[in-house]
C-alpha cells in the first residue's frame, strides 16, 4: 500500500489510495455476524469428525456471507457483479449446494473488486 503524508493546519494526514481507503472504511464499518445469519455445522458422525462434504459446503457458505457482509454488499448485488443468478448465491449460501470452482471464483472476483 503506497501512502503519502501531508499536513494541514498543524495536523498531520496520511493519504492512501481510494481503493485501500474503502477497503479499511468498509472493514471498520462491518457489523460483527451474528451465528444465526450462518448456515449450522453439520451434526458430528459417532466417531466424532464431520461428514466431509457436507462440512465443506457449509465452510464456503459461511465464508462468502462472511465476505459479502464485510464488504457491504446484498446477496442480488454481489450475484450481479459475480455474473450468477441471485437464487444460486442464496442456495451456495444457505449451504444446500456445492458450488462448482468456476462459480466460486466468479464469487471470489466480485468481492475482490470492492
């Protein structure tokens, strides 16, 4: 991150590019998760591990509702800048589908472009 500093009426300012600035601003701004705007971890099998699959669908849903509230952004708006359907986000979301890697790199692009 490149920074520059000036002064202004004996105050010392640091200025950053608009890019980084909104990426803190949005970092500082975001509301903490409540558990309940999660999807559940899966029940643990009788040998005490997660099922596999079901546990790394409901790890990429919690992290892109992580990701997408961090970044400020609707459910609709961050399927339209993915370039996927609202319905699919919300479905990968609420952990009832695995989503393929191109869907999920569509999703990680969106959120990186802030």
């Amino acid at each position: 991150m490149s920074t520059t500093t000036l002064v202004l009426e004996g105050k010392e300012y640091a200025v950053v590019p608009m890019k980084e600035y909104r990426r803190l601003l949005t970092g500082a701004a975001a509301p903490p998760i409540d558990e309940s705007e999660l999807p559940p971890m899966p029940k643990r099998l009788p040998n005490g591990n997660y099922p596999a699959l079901e546990t790394l669908r409901v790890s990429i849903a919690r992290g892109i509702v992580i990701s997408r509230k961090a970044a400020g952004l609707s459910q609709a708006e961050l399927a339209r800048r993915a370039g996927i359907r609202p319905e699919t986000l919300n479905r990968i979301e609420k952990a009832k589908v695995m989503p393929d890697e191109a869907t999920v790199t569509k999703i990680e692009r969106a959120l990186a472009k802030r």
